[in-house]
C-alpha cells in the first residue's frame, strides 16, 4: 500500500517525466490531476511511460498506462512496483 510520503517522494521525479514529454508545466502535476485534464496524449503518455519505466524500474505495458486516469494512479503503480 502506497503511502504520502512514498507520493511525495516520488512526485518530483514524475512530474519532470511528464514535463518534458507533454510540456506541461510540472506545478500543475500533483496527485489529483486527471491525466485528460491536463491534456497528455495518448503518444506523449507512452513517452511518460517509456522514461518512467527507465526512471523507477518498474514496467508498463500499454494497456496499465492508458488506463491511468490521475496522476496519483501512475503513482500508486510506481511504488507498489517499483524495483527496491
């Protein structure tokens, strides 16, 4: 089970994933943003998951990462998988 801090630890990290292939602004990236409200394509969330995949060691397939519908969901997934 995740926990804020595990959120809070990893939210840095993710949300400059997300910058740099969306261009969204990484202030607008906390746990409650839904993914379609900030606007990430289907192309640059497959980006997102190639570079989180890289970043944390965990592993995505297409289906888990269109599914996400918030960030905090891709960040429950992340610590709950994420190679320690």
């Amino acid at each position: 089970m995740s926990t804020p801090v595990s959120h809070a630890e990893h939210l840095p990290q993710l949300a400059q994933i997300i910058e740099e292939a969306s261009g969204i602004e990484s202030e607008a990236i906390v746990p409650e943003a839904k993914i379609s409200e900030l606007g990430i394509d289907s192309l640059s969330l497959i980006e997102i998951a190639v570079r989180t995949e890289d970043t944390f060691g965990v592993r995505l397939d297409d289906s888990t990462v269109l599914g996400f519908t918030t960030v905090g969901e891709m960040l429950d997934y992340i610590v709950t998988h994420e190679d320690k």
